[in-house]
C-alpha cells in the first residue's frame, strides 16, 4: 500500500532536527539551507507555533516541467528530479503551492522531497513524532486536521 508524509497537527517543537538530517542525507552537511524540509516558526494568538512545512508530491511540480523526464515518480510515490535532464529553469519552484522546491546554488538543479526512497530520515530523526510515514487515508486525515486548526486560528 502506498504510504505519505504527513505532519501531526502540534507536536513540532522546532528543534530542527529533521531539517539537519534531511541534509545530511542528501548532502553530507549540515546545512538548512540543503534540506528538502523546513519549519517555520510564527506566532499564533500570542504563542510560538512551529509547524514542518513538506512536499506533498503533488505532482504539479512535474507537470510544470518543460523538459520531458526530468522529474518523474519513483517507486515510493515521490516525485523526483533527473539531475541528468534537469535545466534548472525554476518552473517547478513556481509551480510550487508550498515553496518546498529549491533550485541549488552549487549546481543550478531543482531539488526536493524524495521520500528518501521510501524511509524518510526527517520521520526517523523526529523525537516529538510531528513527522509521520503512513497510509494514505491516515495522511490525509492528518491534512484536514492541520487545515481545520489553521482555519479555526485565523477566525
């Protein structure tokens, strides 16, 4: 069965933990700005709230992309970027709705979420579990709870 990342509605607690492995993982550094995850820390009603912001592997991204085979899907579900074939255009960091795409600077290729093939580092890594790789029917539980306490904050 086909699994997604998901964010649990409130248990982030901004240690950055999964934003310092993902890159590691990736790049063999520590470095925010490599991650192919993020959290964002903003104020809500007069109390921090951190929240993970994550590819959903939407797939718009890949359908921005003018170049045939540069990003595609792979076995887990995640869309995944062609270094080969990637031009580093940045249609896809503008096709983006959640700014989860970068373009890096090193080597002018799109990067992102792969899922880590499968076995997210960012999930493994997380010690609150605000990170979860589940079902797909959980994931999407998880989302309309984290819309539903978004829409409720801003009423």
């Amino acid at each position: 069965m086909m699994k997604a990342l998901a964010v649990v509605p409130g248990k982030c607690r901004g240690c950055q933990r999964c934003v310092l492995h993902c890159s590691f993982y990736h790049n063999k550094t520590h470095a925010p700005s490599k991650a192919r995850i993020y959290v964002v820390r903003r104020d809500a009603d007069g109390r921090v709230v951190n929240t993970p912001v994550i590819c959903v592997q939407c797939g718009l991204c890949m359908n921005a992309c003018p170049v045939p085979g540069a990003m595609r899907r792979n076995k887990a579900g995640a869309v995944v970027v062609d270094e080969e074939k990637c031009t580093g255009c940045g249609l896809c960091v503008m096709a983006c709705p959640y700014g989860v795409i970068q373009i890096d600077a090193t080597t002018g290729k799109a990067f992102k979420c792969d899922l880590c093939g499968g076995s997210p580092v960012c999930v493994e890594h997380c010690p609150f579990d605000a990170l979860v790789y589940v079902e797909l029917e959980k994931a999407a539980q998880l989302r309309r709870m984290s819309t539903a306490m978004v829409v409720v904050r801003h009423e």
